[in-house]
C-alpha cells in the first residue's frame, strides 16, 4: 500500500485506479481500458505532445515521482498496467555459481 499526501501523486494514483475499476469491475477490455487511462493522463497533464502510448505517459508520470524522492516502475504485469512505487533502492550483490562457474550478481532490493 502506498501513501501519500502529495495531492499529484494522489491524482496519478487515482488515474490507475479508475483504470482498475474500468477493467476489472465494469469488465471494460483491457485495451480500451490503457487507452483511457492514456486519455486521462493527457488531459491531466496538458502536454504540448499528447502521449500516444502509455510508455510515453508513464515516462513523464516516472519523472514526477523521481522529483519527490520516490522510485516508479510502470508497465504491464500479466496483461494489466500498474505503477510499482518504492522509495529507496540497495543494491546487494552475491556470489552465485552457475554452470561450474562463479558469477557476482547485483540484486536491488526496494
């Protein structure tokens, strides 16, 4: 659960769950659901170039949660959008083996 008093955070959030109601409540086809979302982010953002896919918006929406020190991962998981917000990143590296051989492997744990 992410909290938040910042009112354009909550806004953002409040697009994605919009979002989530369309596609899993009123059972509105992904699809169309993403290009609403889309639509939304647009006129919310008033953006001198409309974003015509949702990577283009969440980059911009990234950039927004950057500027208040939180990290935001957009994109798909299955075949549904929704944002990943965590607020600090440590990169942890391990030694693994694999096929017989040593391997550091750099984790970042949220």
């Amino acid at each position: 659960m992410f909290y938040t008093k910042d009112k354009e955070l909550v806004n953002i959030l409040s697009v994605y769950e919009q979002y989530y109601k369309e596609v899993f409540i009123d059972e509105v086809s992904p699809i169309i659901a993403e290009s609403n979302l889309i639509d939304t982010f647009n006129r919310l953002y008033s953006l001198m170039i409309p974003c015509k896919k949702i990577e283009e918006a969440e980059k911009h929406i990234e950039s927004i949660f950057n500027d208040v020190g939180y990290c935001f991962l957009g994109g798909y998981t299955q075949e549904y959008l929704g944002p990943y917000i965590w607020k600090d990143t440590t990169p942890i590296t391990y030694k693994v083996m694999l096929h017989h051989r040593p391997f550091e492997l750099t984790v970042n744990m949220c």
